[in-house]
C-alpha cells in the first residue's frame, strides 16, 4: 500500500496538472509541496542541490549537440554530406 506522502505527492500532482501548467512547473511544485509536508529534505538545500545536478557534462553536451547539428543544417553542410 501507499504512503500517506505517495497519496500527497500523487494529488498535487493532479490538482496542479489540471490547472494546465507545464508540466516542469508541476513536478516542481509538487516536488517542493511535499519535501515541505513531510520534512524529510530541508528547503534550504533545494537550491544546492538544482545547482550540483545541473553541473553535469552530459547536460551540457546535449544543448551543444543540437546547436552543432542546427549550424551544420542550416549551413548547407548536410546537404552535401548526404
């Protein structure tokens, strides 16, 4: 069976998704709705924590990785390669 704090999370979830926010902004919310219901992750730390899981290389190689393939389509090199 669920937690009491599953069944929280699953209704923000719900509640917020038919207010018609993107889907970020409800995982956000609801992810910071329930970690200060339950207590379990201090709020201060959300930050700290955003920061250090963005500070990845791979997510820094995919938007380079698609800005690469925009300027070899764009620039006509594609069109040769193929």
């Amino acid at each position: 069976m669920m937690s009491m704090t599953s069944i929280i999370f699953l209704i923000l979830l719900v509640a917020i998704t038919i207010l018609g926010l993107e889907i970020v902004v409800v995982l956000g919310v609801a992810t910071i709705g329930i970690s200060l219901i339950s207590g379990a992750f201090p709020v201060g730390n959300i930050g700290i924590t955003a920061f250090e899981s963005l500070n990845s290389a791979p997510l820094i190689a995919m938007p380079l990785f698609v800005l690469a393939g925009n300027l070899i389509l764009r620039s006509g090199i594609a069109d040769q390669l193929v």
